[in-house]
C-alpha cells in the first residue's frame, strides 16, 4: 500500500505542543459534498495520520472491489518531532516521528462514488472504525430521498 508522507519537504518540522496553536488556523473547509455521494464528516478537530488514511483505503477498497470512486481530501503534510528522553537540550528540534493531518471540525474528508449505496455505507461503517475521533456519515441531497438508506441510518 502507498505509505503517506511527502516525498520532498523543507524547514517545516512542529512540536507536538504548537501543533494546537499553529495548525489548525491553515485549513481547508469542505462541509458539503463536492463529487461523491456518500462521504465521512470529522464531528471534532483532531489529527489523522498516515496510517489511519492507509487503513481506510484498504478497508473501502476491500469492501468495494475497486470498482467504486474514492475522494480523499487529507493528505499528511506536517511532521511531528520529539527528542528522546536522555538527550540534553539544544542543538536541534528532533527527528520526525510521525506525519499527520490536522482535520477542523465538520470538515468532509473522504468521499465516495458508485453503484450500489449500501456496500459504500457498509465500507464507510468500517472505517469508522479505523480512525481514532468521532466521525459521521453524511449523505447526498438526492440521496437522502431513497427509501433504503431510511432504514440503514
């Protein structure tokens, strides 16, 4: 599976403390649904990393087939450092231990498109369950009017 992480990066490396302050005034605002049909809506703020956006695409391409569409608008671009514990002070702000992506609230951030609705909200389901903050299944205007998803939701 693709591994999550920029390819080239400079002279942007965050604490795990300024991430709080800094970060989270640098986003994207997606609150409807630009392509897709069903998408996953984040209820807090909160941070994703690359694994947990690894984990949601094997689990939708798994249940899907591939043979639906996949919108994914996180990408972990910001690195998080820390120094081990017996190193003194100084020289440096340390290694990079993780890359991650800083989700607002009511943010979109997956989206999917195609035939059968119940098998994306099956898959969708189960990335639910792969992510660490509370999220929520948000569906299509035309979509709401379907007498099935009724039942499911």
């Amino acid at each position: 599976m693709k591994d999550f992480k920029p390819i080239f990066f400079k002279y942007k490396k965050y604490h795990n403390s300024m991430i709080v302050h800094k970060l989270k005034k640098k986003e994207f605002k997606h609150f409807k649904l630009f392509i897709g049909v069903i998408g996953l809506k984040a209820l807090k703020s909160n941070i994703i990393n690359g694994a947990q956006i690894s984990a949601c695409i094997k689990n939708i391409a798994r249940d899907c087939k591939r043979k639906y569409k996949i919108w994914i608008y996180c990408f972990p671009n910001v690195s998080l450092t820390s120094k081990s514990i017996s190193v003194r002070m100084g020289k440096g702000i340390g290694s990079i231990i993780n890359w991650i992506f800083v989700i607002k609230k009511n943010n979109i951030f997956i989206e999917l498109m195609g035939k059968y609705k119940h098998i994306i909200f099956k898959s969708l389901k189960n990335c639910k369950k792969k992510i660490s903050f509370s999220t929520k299944i948000i569906l299509n205007n035309y979509t709401k009017k379907w007498k099935n998803f009724k039942n499911i939701i």
